[in-house]
C-alpha cells in the first residue's frame, strides 16, 4: 500500500432493509402485511465505519470475526466492492444481521438475527501485523466479543505507542484498554459506563481532578454533565482523552489538566443519524492518521458527521447515488426555496483546493449571474484521481467549510465523481458557470444541462490565480 493503512478493529453486521407497503391486515391477526418492494443490504458496525474510511481515499484494513454463512458470505463481498481489506478472525456463530421492515419509509419493527455469545477467533498473525504498520487504529465495538479477546487486547496495547488508537465503545462490550489517545462514547453511552451517576469520585469531587465547588455556584449544563461523565470514564480507562458526543450539540473532548474543548456543530434542520457515530470516529481516526492535532481532528469529525446526517445518514452514503452534503441541509433549503419563488439557481463547481483570490472573484461573478449559488465541490477521493496522490492539501470537509463561509455562496454539495452529472442531475440548475480557463474547450457538463432546459456560461479567468502555482511558489519558497 503506498500509504500507512487505517485499521480498523471490532465486530461487523450486515444490515439490510425491507421495503413495502402496508395496505391491508393479516386476516389471522391484527398485524400490518408488508408487500414487500426491495431489499437492501449494507455494512454495519465495524464495516461500516470500515466502508465510511475507504469512501475517504485511505487505505483501510478491517480486523472482525465472521461466519462462514450466507450473511458473512454476502458482508464479505460488500466490503471487498468498497475496497476494504479484511482480516478476518472467524466466528464460532452466525454473523449478525440487523433488518428493518418500513413502510412508505416508516418502520414497522426490527428483526435481529444472531445472539450475542458467538465466540470470534483468536487473533492471527494477519491481524498482528496490520496493527503493527497501521498510521491509525480505530476499535468500533459493538459489544460482541472482538474487542474482549486477550490477542486483540494484547495487540491494541502494543501499537498505542507508535500510532494514534481512537476507541468507539459500547455498554455491552469490552473496556477500552489502558493509554489509548481518545474513546469517543456517546451522551448515552457515557452515562451509561460512568461510575456511578454523579460523575465524581468517592471524594465528591468532580472526576476532571477539578476542585469541588458548591452546586449553586455552577448549575449543572449538559456541558457541565458531559464534562463530568467524560472525566470520570477518562480516569476509569487510563486514556489520554474521552470525546462525548452530544449529537446536534457537537461534541466534548475532556484531558487532563486542561479545560474541556466544545466542538459546536452545523445546524442541521432534517436528516438521518443512522451511521452518525460510526462517520464521527471513522473521520477522527482519519484525521489524526493525516497529521491533525487533536483539537482539529475533533473538529473535523464533528462537521463531517453533522454533514453525513444531513446527506441521509448510511442509507443514502451506501445505498443511492445521492451525494453527500458538504454543507446543512438548511443551505440547500434556501436554494429550493428560490427556485419555487422563480429564481435563478446558479451551479459552479471545482476542487477549491487552497482557496485563493481568484477563486473568490470567479464565484462572486457566479453569483451575480442568479439569486442563489451550489458549489459542486470534488471529494477528496475524486481529486486525488484527477491531480495526483499528494492532493489535495485540504480535506473535503475543511475545504467545503470555507466555502460555506462565503457571503456568496448559499450550499456546498460534495461529489464523488470525476465529474459532476449525477449531482447536477440531482440539483438541476439554471445556469452551469466554468471558469474561463475552460473557454473554445466543450464542456462535459453541457449534455446534462440540456436534460432539463439547463445552460453552461463562461466567467473570466483570472491571470495568474492557480492552486498549483501557489503550491509551487510555496515549495521553492521553503
């Protein structure tokens, strides 16, 4: 592999989904009939997090136990199609399965298949030796005997030193072994595994090592709460840190001897969280695998979740065509809102790596060409094929925050693709604006517009404006 590979560690499901209609009632019971639709099957648990990781661009081996079974068999070739080397453990048991019936898109009821109690494998050579060259690790356990093996546990121990371990718990499942750089349990979840319910220690101190002071000098917030409970599980685990997520409040990271970090998140208005915790920590773990402080690295994960739930949770990221949202869903609001009062939707789009002046002007011109601006702004994935495996220089989730911040831009929707028709397809602008480097060139882009009465226009180029060029100038500079 020509990069330091993420290994990602713990127990996988395969999910599907059971879609239908109910119109009428059994006539031996009083229970909806689902005529059945459509199936879907998808990763869950650790290869989820697995296939989120992979989506990213980086190399990533998944260490799990599965079955020789249908469901195992069926999971395996998932991720195999998502470019996810597996390592596989084996598992004295049928490899779990999470199936949701819904209706019109409303559930019904969830069957899980495959009890908790199968014995995974012992850990292999294999397994060993990709935590051994991993840039990264992340442990998702969901409870089911991965991460509790003394083999894994050795091995986790041994790689904390020389590479980042970011640790995803659950309340069923193993704890966190000692010295790993941060466990990332949810509000739920940490109160859940904190000793005791008050989140300070047998003193009655809060567990941050903080002085105690009375309770009505600080009411207690769920910032408070959270920051209590993080200290608490920080010191039962020995970690260097404990990030609680808080769902739409962000989330909080807790160390000692500093103040807690609150990470906000975007606003998101509507969306599905299916997944949400998985993209949280698989998106740290890459974080931090690519050179990033803590601190940035929370804060990364905290908008490329909120992101994720915006874009439909893991349905839509594995299961559609849809892109996944490089902004709230609130931005695309506003751009239908303009196009159902008669305005002009206008498109542009690029890799706006290092955003420069000229890439200001050329989309302040875009702008001014209708009544709302979508950037259609490539992945990472998607520029690294197009320029070259050392870009870009900033991740897709930085690159789509700046853009946001733009007075003239109104949403920002990330594309995986080499070049944008799906999404347009999806946004179906008015106008398709090029920068004017592309002008007497034809633009692929054209075809697609035609579909629905779209138009391509040329902007000025900017002389001497050039991510490249700034990267050049900055490499003879250094």
């Amino acid at each position: 592999m020509s990069a330091e590979p993420l290994v990602i560690v713990g127990d996988s499901l395969l999910d599907r989904d059971v879609d239908g209609r109910v119109e009428r009632l059994s006539p031996d019971a009083p229970v909806p009939v689902l005529d059945e639709a459509h199936t879907v099957s998808r990763p869950g648990g650790a290869a989820l997090a697995a296939t989120l990781a992979a989506h990213d661009g980086r190399p990533v081996i998944l260490v799990t136990a599965l079955a020789r079974d249908s469901a195992g068999l069926e999971l395996g070739a998932l991720l195999a199609a998502r470019d996810v080397e597996v390592v596989d453990l084996g598992l004295d048991g049928p490899t779990p399965e999470k199936i949701r019936f819904r209706s019109d898109g409303q559930p019904l009821m969830r069957l899980d298949r495959g009890a908790r109690g199968a014995v995974p494998g012992e850990v292999s050579a294999g397994a060993r030796e990709a935590m051994a060259v991993a840039g990264g690790v992340l442990v998702s356990d969901y409870g089911r005997g991965v991460a509790a093996t003394a083999g894994v546990r050795a091995a986790l121990t041994q790689c904390a030193g020389d590479a980042p371990v970011v640790w995803d718990p659950h309340p069923l499942g193993a704890p966190p072994v000692p010295g790993m750089l941060v466990v990332t349990p949810n509000e739920r979840e940490a109160r859940a595994l904190a000793p005791g319910s008050s989140g300070r220690d047998r003193t009655g101190a809060p567990a941050n090592g903080e002085p105690a002071r009375p309770a009505a000098e600080h009411p207690r917030s769920g910032v408070t709460h959270a920051a209590d409970l993080a200290g608490a599980l920080r010191a039962l685990w020995a970690a260097h840190s404990v990030c609680v997520t808080r769902g739409a409040d962000g989330a909080l990271l807790v160390r000692a001897e500093r103040a807690p970090m609150a990470a906000p998140a975007p606003q998101v208005e509507h969306g599905d969280p299916c997944g949400a915790g998985d993209r949280f920590a698989s998106s740290l773990a890459l974080a931090l695998v690519r050179g990033m402080t803590l601190d940035e690295a929370v804060v990364a994960a905290v908008a490329s979740a909120s992101a994720f739930v915006s874009g439909g949770g893991a349905e839509a990221a594995l299961c559609s065509a849809r892109p996944e949202m490089g902004a709230p869903a609130s931005g695309l609001d506003a751009v239908e809102r303009v196009r159902a009062a008669g305005g002009t939707v206008v498109a542009t789009g690029g890799c706006f790596d290092l955003l420069h002046a000229g890439h200001v002007r050329t989309l302040e011109a875009a702008r001014s060409l209708g009544d709302s601006l979508v950037v259609c702004l490539n992945s990472d994935n998607s520029v690294r094929r197009l320029k070259g495996p050392e870009r870009p220089l900033v991740s897709q989730e930085d690159r789509a925050s700046v853009l946001s911040a733009l007075g003239c831009v109104d949403a920002v929707a990330v594309f995986n693709e080499d070049t944008p028709e799906t999404v347009l397809r999806r946004l179906r602008p008015h106008l398709w604006a090029k920068g004017g480097d592309y002008d007497g060139q034809p633009l692929p882009e054209a075809r697609v517009l035609r579909e629905w009465g779209g138009r391509a226009v040329i902007l000025p180029y900017f002389e001497g404006r050039s991510t490249t060029r700034l990267i050049e100038e900055a490499a003879c500079r250094g």
